[in-house]
C-alpha cells in the first residue's frame, strides 16, 4: 500500500508537470501567433504606406512636370543654340499609340510588331512635305522625348540604374536603354506602313512609344544602320539584353474574346485599329503580355494566386492572370473611361487623339 501511495504521488506530479508543460507551449503557441499577425499587420501597413507615399510623390511629379511644360509652351516654337552648350528643340509632331500608360508598353518595339500608331505632324514646324519620299523606306528612327519621367525635380543624374530584367546589377545609365538619363532624349526603330497626306501622318507600327510622346525628328534607316552589314562588324550585347524571357502562351477566355470582338467593332481602338481589325489587335495585346508587364517585383513569379492585373490598350483595360508555367490568360476586357483615368501626363490625357 505505501508502495502504491509512493507511485500514485510520483504519478500525479508527472501528470501535472505535463499538464503545466502543455499550457505552458498553448501559452507559447499562442504568443507566437499573436506577435506573428502583428509583424504581418505592421509589415502590410508599412507597405501600404510606401505605396501611399509613392502615390503621392508621383503625382506631385506630374503637376509639378505639368505646370513646367504650360509655362514653356510659348518657348518652343522655335529651336536655338548657344553655341554648344545647350539646345532647345521645337517639337515636329506627337505620337499617337495604343500604349495611354507607361505600364503595358512594350521595352522594344519589335517585341510587338502588330502594335500601330502614326506620328502627328505639327505643320507649322514640319510641313508633309518633308516627309516626301519616306514611303520608299521600310524602318525609321524616332527621336523623341521620355515626356512621362517622374524624376523631373531631381537635380542629381543617376549614374547607375538597375535594369529591370538585368538581375538586380548595377550598370551606367548610359549602357541602358533607361528613360533616366542626363538628356531625356530616346530613339526608337519602328517600321513605316504609310503617309496620310491629307491628316499629315506618318503611320508606322513595332513602335514602343507612349501615346502623346513629343517627337523631334523622324530619319529613315540605311543599311550601314545595321550591326552586321560589314561583316567585321556583328553586334554584341550582355547576356542579360539577349536572354529570352518572353511568356510561354497568351490565351483569352471565350468571355474574353467576345468582349474583344464586341469592342473592337465599337471602334473604341479607332482609327489605330478598325471595326474589322480584332485578329491583329489581338495579336498586338498578346504580344504585349508576352513580354510581362507587371511590376519588376512581380516579374518571374508564377501561378502564386488568382491576382488579377490590369493593364490599357487605347480605351480598353485588360484584366489578365498568370498561370502555372508563365501561361498568361485574358479574363476581361471593359471600355476605359479616359476621363475618370488617372495618367502620367497630364497634357497627354488632354490632348488624348483616341
């Protein structure tokens, strides 16, 4: 019996160490999880916020580029030089594309071949005339200006960036195709489909230009353009430039591809694309999500959730997942309100030609 009395006692104080052992890892658990939703709610608030501030800070951007532009219209009527220093150039026309955002725009203008658009001339700085000719060439150089920057009060030039598809390295600014750059200035190779003399445009298509981007000066292509016509002479470019990383598929939903076909007869991607022109549309989208155009942060991460993006095309926004594997798929297409729309430029959207 004592012997009994010796095992029940050791027995009960087992029983209670466990127990006291179990509430006490309840109590851990517990705590755990709780400070773990709180790192999460302050890390989502954290983010929330940076995306307010980065908000705020572009659209600040944008009036502050706005009003600079407004109160140097009357100054770019005429070109000048100071001897070398600087040089002010007039404006000989604005571009008019299906790309309304820099998001959805393609990096290279090849990439999306059946992309359309035309050059608008301004007669008073550059008559149709000087386009007499042009029609006898294949591909033209566009000079323009990267109008839609959001760094535009920075005084400082970067010297380095980090191209988006480079994997996080740091190259010069000027072994880049960036937009930021000591001179805002591009140049884009497109090709020439056509001169309307009556409207004064040049149509051309392979463009990757933003609507609304002022153009400086249009120069055809020769063949001594091109890298690997003397064949001494072939074109080289780092590993990260070259590296294919097109998305496997583009696919619309039956959905999908009825709103297109509904749109497109509504001529809302007029006169870019007509009522009968919904195959090469929508070859032009699908050559647009090929190439990814979500957020660099974004780039690379497949069939992770059901997130849906957006993205425009003239008066169209495209809603589109991406699947397992890099497959992108069209879920919707609605009308897009241009009014209630929020651009990168603001001149731009007043001056929209859709």
């Amino acid at each position: 019996f004592f012997l009994f009395q010796i095992s029940n006692k050791f027995m009960m104080k087992n029983a209670t160490t466990a127990y006291a052992t179990i509430v006490a890892s309840l109590i851990t658990i517990t705590a755990y999880k709780f400070h773990r939703k709180k790192i999460k709610d302050v890390t989502e608030k954290l983010s929330n916020l940076r995306d307010a501030e980065r908000r705020g800070r572009i659209k600040a951007e944008i009036q502050l580029r706005t009003a600079l532009k407004r109160s140097d219209q009357e100054d770019t009527d005429k070109s000048s030089c100071d001897g070398g220093k600087n040089l002010t150039l007039r404006r000989i026309g604005t571009i008019i594309s299906p790309f309304t955002k820099r998001m959805g725009t393609p990096r290279q203008g090849a990439l999306a071949p059946h992309a359309r658009g035309f050059v608008e001339l301004d007669i008073s700085v550059a008559p149709i005339e000087t386009l007499s000719g042009i029609e006898n060439y294949s591909h033209a150089w566009i000079i323009f200006s990267f109008h839609a920057n959001t760094d535009i009060q920075s005084l400082s030039v970067k010297t380095k960036v980090k191209p988006p598809r480079a994997g996080g390295i740091k190259v010069g600014s000027m072994a880049t195709r960036s937009p930021h750059r000591p001179n805002n200035i591009g140049l884009s190779l497109v090709k020439i489909t056509g001169v309307d003399h009556k409207r004064k445009r040049l149509h051309i298509s392979a463009l990757d230009l933003v609507n609304g981007t002022p153009v400086y000066d249009i120069k055809p292509v020769v063949p001594w353009d091109i890298p690997g016509f003397f064949v001494q002479d072939q074109l080289q470019v780092p590993t990260w430039v070259s590296q294919d990383d097109t998305l496997s598929n583009v696919s619309f939903t039956q959905e999908a591809e009825d709103q297109l076909e509904m749109l497109v007869r509504s001529n809302l991607l007029s006169p870019l694309y007509q009522a009968t022109d919904k195959d090469d549309a929508k070859l032009a989208i699908m050559e647009v999500l090929a190439q990814d155009p979500r957020a660099a942060k974004k780039r690379g991460k497949f069939g992770e959730n059901s997130e849906t993006y957006n993205v425009t095309f003239g008066k169209l926004q495209l809603q589109f997942i991406v699947l397992e594997k890099g497959d992108v798929q069209v879920v919707g297409l609605s009308e897009w309100n241009l009014e209630q729309a929020t651009f990168v430029d603001v001149l731009q959207a007043e001056n929209i030609s859709f």
